[in-house]
C-alpha cells in the first residue's frame, strides 16, 4: 500500500508538472494574440498572487482533510483555470488573467500539499531522497510538455489542442493523488511564522533568503521567456527545454549525494560560478545550436544544484526553534523572484530588447555569487571565532 502510494504521489506529480509546462509557451501564445511580452510579465504575476493564495489555502485545509485529497483539489483548480483558456484563448485578456490566477491558485494548492503527503510516507533515512525524487518529476515533466509541443505540431502551435490535453492532464494528476491512500493526520501547527520573522532575518538565513529570490529571478526568465527568446536568436526553444530539464534531473541524481560530502559554502560559490558564466554565454554565445545547448545544460547543472544546496544551508544557519518558519520564508522568497519580477522584466522586453535583460540577470546571478562568498566567510569568521 505504500508504494504505492508514493508511485501514484509521483505520477500525480509528473502529470500536473506536464499541464504546467505547458505555460513555458504563454510568452508565443501572448505574442500571437497581439499583445507585447509586458502583457505576459502582469499574466504571471497575477499567477503569482493566486499561488500566494493557494499557499495560504492549503495550510488551512491540510489540517482538515488528508493531504493527498487537498492535492487532488490543487490539480482541479489547475483543470478550473486551463478551460478558462481553453474557452476563452482567443478572446479577452481580463478572463485570461481570472484564468491565470486560478493556475496559481492550484500550483500553490499542490506545491504545498504533494510534498506534505509524500512526508507521511518518509522517514528520516529516505525523506532526503524521495523529496528529490519528487522535485527531479516537477522538473521532468515541466520540461517534457513544451518540448512535446513543438514536436506535435511542428508549424503553428495549436493551443486549442494543448490547453485540451493540459486540461485532461490536470484530471487525470488529481485522480492518481486521490488514489494515494493515506490516512488523516493532522500537522503539527506553527503559529509564530510572524513573530519569528524578524529573527530569521536577523541571522545567517537572510543571505539564503535574498540569494534564492535573485536566482528565482533568473529561472522564471530563462523558462519563461525561453521561447520568444529563442525564436529571436533564430533558435529551437524546444533544445533548451528537454536538455535543461534533463540536466537538473540527471545532475540530481548522479551528483546530489556526491556534492553533499563537501563543504557547501564552497560548492554554493563553484555552482554560482557556473550559473554566471552559463548567463553571460547565453548573450554571447547562443546563435549557434552547440552552444546554445551547451549553455543550456550548464544553467540546468547549476542551478538545479543551487536550489537544493542553498535550500540546506538555509535550514542550517537558522536557530533550531526557527528552523521550520525558514522553510516558509524560503518557499515565500522563492515565489516572488518567479512571479513578481516577469511583470518588470516583461517591461524591460518590450522597450529594450532581450539583451537587456539577460544584462539584468547575469547582474542578479553575479549579485548571488558575491552573497555566497560573503555568507562563506561570516560563516568561516563564526566557526574560527568558536574554536
């Protein structure tokens, strides 16, 4: 009964994450209709609030009903705002906006209640490795939905079809998390997220915290805007799709427990590093199919290695009693970088160009790596000054 639970948690994921992927191509699809990329940026921010909301929502409803049956109503709320754009695709952008915030509402529903379902199943030997499982399927199959795309049809994209199969694919996920049988368990409640706020401020984590919503800034761009970005450099966005998501994948798996024996203050800063150099190639470096997937890959290693690392090191400089709350206001501060900054950057876009703002983030990467070494030498100074 347990694995299979966990396999039904897993498919359940792999299928809301495809009709997710789907919405890499909102960039195209917004183009299409007439409307400039600043247009796409308000859509994603609206998407942004209703996942703050479904955040919100789930943290209600998780103490009331069984995790996996509040993941199920996540995928339908997803299902709910994909046949708004399956109706109303070729018609007003306000009832495509109320359509986006329904997608918030279900991705921040499910990005909060599929991985407190799959804990019920975990204990402290397996915890680690079944949430990257979890996380490896999120990337896989948000990947495999735009690339998939471009190999149906191989001319005009046919969105009426895409939201169909995005809608069918969002049903579907709500009925695997509705068979992961699990009985009700009521979480452990934390009422002083608030309140302990400002003394997770006050510490180490605050680095971790303003780091992770730079690089957030990075990743909604590249996945986001991949494809209008693409086709302006005479690029197939489909390449950067099914190799990126296949290097944060593969990366995870062959790499996570390597990287985990050394020092993650320096393997922070190495993949940073990376990061930086993959940004800046991609402004100089992408008019040519090798190395356009060859930057592609090396943005998948490191970025879908920060994350993680990043994530622990957080954890890790909090105070144990704020530990649980860092998690928060890491997911929070994560979330803002992905759906607040598309709304400015689609500004930048439309008046300046592509370049401009492949300049702004290669300046917030570059800005994340001087806050990694920073953080690696407070942290030396403090375990020095304890010896």
């Amino acid at each position: 009964m347990k694995m299979k639970s966990i396999f039904f948690i897993f498919l359940g994921a792999l299928l809301l994450s495809c009709s997710y992927g789907v919405f890499f191509l909102l960039a195209i699809f917004i183009q299409q209709m007439g409307y400039t990329q600043s247009t796409t940026g308000l859509i994603l921010g609206i998407m942004g609030v209703g996942t703050m909301v479904g955040v919100v929502f789930s943290q209600f409803v998780l103490g009331r009903m069984k995790g996996n049956w509040v993941a199920a109503i996540g995928c339908l709320f997803y299902a709910i705002g994909i046949t708004l754009f399956l109706i109303y695709f070729n018609s007003q952008i306000l009832v495509i906006m109320l359509a986006a915030f329904f997608l918030g509402i279900g991705w921040g529903i499910y990005y909060n209640a599929a991985p407190y379902s799959l804990s019920l199943f975990a204990n402290n030997d397996n915890r680690s490795i079944l949430f990257s499982y979890l996380s490896a399927f999120n990337v896989l199959g948000s990947g495999i939905a735009p690339t998939l795309g471009h190999l149906i049809w191989k001319g005009p994209i046919n969105y009426n079809d895409m939201f169909l199969l995005a809608g069918i694919t969002s049903i579907l996920a709500a009925v695997c998390f509705y068979f992961a049988k699990m009985d009700f368990c009521e979480p452990q409640k934390n009422k002083k997220f608030w309140k302990s706020f400002p003394s997770i401020l006050k510490s180490f984590a605050c680095y971790p915290l303003i780091m992770v919503c730079l690089g957030a800034c990075a990743f909604t761009i590249m996945v986001n805007f991949q494809s209008t970005y693409a086709n302006s450099i005479g690029m197939n966005y489909a390449y950067f799709y099914i190799i990126y998501s296949l290097s944060v994948v593969l990366s995870r798996f062959t790499f996570g427990k390597w990287i985990a024996q050394y020092n993650q203050y320096k393997v922070l800063i190495s993949l940073l590093t990376l990061m930086v150099i993959s940004l800046i190639s991609f402004m100089f470096l992408a008019s040519e199919v090798f190395y356009y997937c060859l930057n592609s890959a090396l943005f998948g290693v490191s970025y879908g290695l920060a994350y993680p690392t990043l994530q622990s090191i957080a954890v890790n400089v909090t105070p144990p009693k704020h530990q649980a709350n860092t998690i928060t206001a890491f997911s929070f501060s994560y979330f803002i970088g992905v759906y607040a900054f598309p709304a400015i950057a689609g500004l930048f876009i439309t008046n300046f160009g592509y370049n401009s703002i492949m300049t702004i983030i290669s300046a917030f990467a570059l800005a994340e790596l001087l806050l990694a070494i920073k953080l690696y030498y407070s942290w030396k100074y403090k375990v020095e000054g304890n010896l």
